[in-house]
C-alpha cells in the first residue's frame, strides 16, 4: 500500500539516513607524527593566496556538524560562533531538543569535558571539520595539527549530533516519544539572512518535503552548499541527476568524493557515482588518532574531510572575487578542474567516477568568473539528465496544486511535489541570465542586476527589463557561455541514495544549529557488499547502524522492502545523461 503523504512527511522527520561520510583511519596509510606529510591539501596555490592576503576574510561559512571542542588549541583566534540546531518532533510542530546518553545537546564542549557517560573529549568530527577549514596549525602540547585553509573566514557554527568515538554514532534519543528532527529550515534561512557564502554538511541524511523549499531558497541565493558521497565502495547512480531526499545529493548541492594525494579515489568510496560533481583531497591527511587523543596522525579523512577542505577553497575563491556569485564561483569549479584543463574545456567522466574532476584551487583563484553565468552549473545539468530520465522525468516538473502526492508508486521512495521548486528554480535562473546577456548586447550597463542572485529576492524572480544604457559588451561573444564539452555514457545502473560506512552510520534531524559530524578515524577495512544498499527499516528507530536497519560492515543490507516510508530506495536508471549544457 503507498505512504500517505502525512506519514511520509512524518518519517521524514525522523528517521534520517546518514550516508557514511565518516573518517575512516590509519590501517592503509602508515601512521606518522603531525608533519607535512598530512596536509598536502594545504598547497601551494593555498600558500600563495595567503601570500596576497587571500585567506577567507570577509566570507561568512555556515558549518553544520557534531558538537565541536570550543577550546582545542587549533580553534583559538578563529572567529567561531556556536548554536545548538533546533530540532522538531515527529509531527513537525512541537520543537524538541536533542539528547544523547542522558545528557542534553550544548553548542561545544571544553576539552577535557566528558558527556553522555563517555569521555573525556579532546576533538570530535566537528572539531576536525573547523581545523581545516579555520585552523591555526597549533596542537595540544605546542604539537603541530592540522593547518586551516580559510582561516580567516567567520564562521556560524550549528550543532546537531554528537559522536562518543570515530566511526560509532550516537543519535539523538526520543523526547517524550517523538525523535528530534533538524531543522533545515531554520538553518538555511539563517544562511541566508545571515548573508552565509558557503555551507558545508559533511554528512548524508533523509530530508522531509517541508525542507526542500529551504535548500531551494538557498540555492535562489547563490549559496555555495558543500557535502559528500558515503565513505562505501557501493555504486551510486549513472547519471548526474541529484536527489532531492537527501542533502548530500540534493540538486545544486556540491557532492565531493575523496581523492589520494596522487589523484585517485580514496579506497574507502572507490567507486562510481554519477552524482558525484567533484574530487576534493581527503585521504592521507590529519585525523586525531581517537576522540579522546590530543594527537594527530596522517589517515583517512574520508568524503567528510573532503567536503570541509573543498568549502575551504570555495571560500578562498569569493574572497579572491568579490564581484562574482556564488553560482559563478561553482561554475568556475566546475570548468577548471584539473581534467578541464587537459580535455580543454569543461568535461564529465563517462565512468562516473569522478564528476567533472579533481579540484583545482589554483585555476579556482587564478580565472576570473565573472563571465560566467549566473547558472548553478550543477543544478543546470542536474534537472536535464532527470527530464531525459523514464524514472526521474517528473522529478523537478511537479506542481503541489495539480500533484500533491509526489512522484512514485506503492513501492518506490515517493518523491515529493515540493521537488518541483527545483526546476523552477532552475528555469528563473536561466530566464535571469537570458536577461543579462540581452542587456550586454543592447549596450545596457549594469546588466548584473537582472542575475539571478541579483534578483533573488523579487517576487517573480526577476521581474526587472532591460534598459538601454552604455555598459560595454563582454570581451568573450558568448558572455561566459561556452560550449562544454560534456561526455555521454549509457549503460544501466544501481541508484544508491543511502550508504554505510566502514565504521558505521549517524543519523541526524532538522533544526537550528547543530554541531553534527560524521564518524571519523577508524581503521581502514573493506565494506563487505550487500544485496542492497543500506537502508533503515520501518519503525522508529535510533540511527545508531545495529538499531536501525544499517548493517555493520560483514553484515547483510537490509532488503528493499523492508525500507520504511521516506527511506531512500534503490531504483533502477536506464542511464541517459545530458551533453549539451551551454
């Protein structure tokens, strides 16, 4: 029988499906003290931008994660402000809090602290995900530890879960029956309001259909949203269509995978994901041995560490240019990565493997975007592979007026109408755009101001006409729109929206500021493969993997049919990807 939307928004809520982006340490890449050795993400082109005073000043950095150690070493001088998120019960009314282990969820702990019988802390994924992002370089003892990439960037710091020890989650216990859900809500609008540039979400986790208008306005924005794939060898989708169940592969979103120093994909998530819009470095870096260690060691950093250094770029970018969008600044990602550079133009693996490439920081703050257009380029391709998909073709089409129980049937993940937000917004952003080139080529001056970004907040978007006015045209005929050189891959495959880790999964919720981290350091070890990709099963469940559907590694998937209402499903795609973005 198919979910009723009341109950899908209810599941939605609260049973959430982390995917895996954990730190997943030390057994593959030998154990060595805190050295260069493990922040060859920290290079050069960095280096040089600090030189030029380019290190994240002025840029505000939403960071979502588990609940960070205010007073590590490595954070002092860093401008952090934490909030604990906000949370909502089950009917999405009542707003609840979240505890863990008896103990009630703070915006940071002091190092030293323990909590929820555990302890004590000296870091924490989300203390991680800030090191390398704001870090100071300076560990407990004078040692040295991770080296921050934007330290000088403002961070908004929201605590949503806390993990006791890497790779073991611990979720949010029921308050009076109910289990908390985030509220993305309040978070992204705050982003918004609070004029956040970047947000990054090192984690994976089932989004309910009242969150999507949330991601969509940030998107509206320009705001530049950072996640990562699951830290698993299981295949993703063949075809760069995003999802909008999940945050980490929500459209527009930037979904990393986690690359070696050499370029290849890190053991850990070696695997093909058409989903996947970039690799960014995440494995051979600084982990702390455990969360109740003061030192640090080269490890996996997995997808997690991946997304944080990846945010840390962006960042660097819209400091280096000021007068660009943010959806200029993905554009410029996208366009200049490593392999753009070798094919010549922009360019997406046929493997779907490793998106449009590896990240090139250097290209990211030597090319001046602000001929390209004001188009999240990610999203653009995302919602034209979906319309030429059998499966995803009404995804980002729907109208809540004419559809209001989504798209899917009894036995499928319904998607929800809110998804068709998604295209329309997709499509203001092109109208916008069509706008400013027709101004340039008119002669007009300011013609920025009909952008997409420029307009957000216009209650049609935009709503401006061109002028005549003088503004000289576009050195570049195309105004920034060449013609990308996508690549086609057909072939069927396996779409897989939830992952488990090879240290297991975290579950999260909705709601303000929540300091969630996904799992980190542990061994390195192959993920055994099931039949399915993980999944939970009906019920209200914890998030913690034994008590909620997820199989540990060596264990078996749960089976599709067993998947509760609102889980992510695995659905078969034919494989029909876009080549003619302009």
């Amino acid at each position: 029988m198919r979910w009723p939307r009341a109950v899908w928004r209810m599941w939605m809520s609260v049973m959430t499906t982390l995917m895996a982006l954990s730190i997943v340490v030390m057994s593959v890449v030998p154990q060595a003290s805190a050295s260069e050795d493990g922040l060859w993400p920290v290079n050069d082109a960095v280096r040089r931008a600090w030189s030029q005073g380019i290190d994240g000043s002025g840029v505000k950095v939403t960071v979502i994660d588990d609940m960070p150690i205010a007073d590590h070493p490595d954070l002092q001088g860093a401008d952090i402000t934490y909030s604990v998120a906000s949370f909502y019960g089950m009917d999405r009314k009542e707003p609840v809090y979240c505890s863990i282990g008896g103990q009630r969820l703070q915006q940071s702990l002091q190092a030293g602290d323990t909590f929820g019988g555990a302890g004590p802390f000296y870091s924490s994924h989300g203390t991680l995900m800030l090191q390398w992002i704001v870090g100071s370089g300076k560990g407990y003892e004078g040692k040295p530890d991770v080296r921050g990439i934007a330290d000088g960037a403002e961070i908004d710091f929201h605590a949503i879960n806390f993990s006791m020890a890497p790779g073991m989650p611990n979720a949010c216990s029921a308050v009076n029956g109910s289990l908390p859900g985030i509220n993305f809500t309040d978070i992204l609008q705050n982003s918004v309001i609070e004029n956040s540039r970047v947000v990054n979400m090192s984690f994976g986790v089932g989004l309910a259909a009242d969150d999507i208008s949330s991601f969509v306005s940030a998107l509206r924005h320009g705001v530049i949203m950072v996640s990562g794939r699951a830290n698993t060898t299981e295949a993703g989708s063949d075809s760069l269509t995003g999802d909008p169940r999940a945050n980490n592969y929500f459209p527009g979103v930037v979904t990393v995978n986690s690359m070696m120093e050499d370029g290849s994909l890190a053991p850990s998530s070696d695997t093909a994901d058409g989903n996947v819009s970039v690799l960014s470095p995440g494995y051979g870096v600084l982990v702390p041995a455990a969360y109740d260690y003061k030192d640090v060691s080269t490890g996996n950093g997995g997808t997690s560490t991946a997304a944080a250094v990846l945010s840390a770029y962006v960042t660097l970018a819209i400091q280096k240019w000021p007068k660009a969008t943010g959806n200029q600044i993905l554009q410029s990602l996208v366009r200049n990565t490593q392999e753009a550079a070798a094919h010549g133009g922009a360019w997406l693996d046929p493997e779907h493997r490793i998106g449009f490439g590896r990240v090139d920081v250097d290209r990211l703050l030597t090319v001046d975007p602000t001929s390209y257009p004001d188009i999240n380029p990610i999203l653009e391709i995302q919602v034209k592979n979906a319309a030429k998909n059998s499966v995803t073709k009404d995804w980002y089409t729907q109208d809540c007026g004419t559809n209001p129980d989504g798209v899917g049937g009894a036995a499928d993940d319904v998607v929800p109408c809110e998804a068709g937000l998604i295209g329309k917004e997709y499509e203001r952003q092109k109208a916008a755009w069509a706008k400013v080139k027709q101004c340039r080529s008119d002669g007009g001056s300011d013609c920025m101001r009909y952008s997409a970004t420029a307009t957000a907040d216009d209650e049609e978007g935009a709503s401006q006409t061109p002028d005549d006015g003088s503004e000289t045209k576009s050195r570049d005929s195309a105004v920034g729109v060449p013609t990308w050189a996508w690549w086609v891959a057909g072939g069927g495959g396996l779409f897989v929206v939830a992952g488990g880790v090879a240290a297991g999964v975290i579950a999260s919720r909705r709601r303000r500021r929540t300091s969630y981290r996904g799992s980190h350091v542990q061994p390195v070890r192959s993920v055994a493969a099931g039949p399915r990709p993980p999944q939970y099963v009906p019920g209200p469940r914890s998030s913690y993997p034994s008590q909620s559907g997820y199989p540990m590694p060596g264990q078996g998937a749960a089976r599709h049919d067993d998947i509760g209402a609102g889980q992510a499903a695995p659905y078969p795609y034919p494989g029909s990807q876009t080549n003619d973005v302009r």
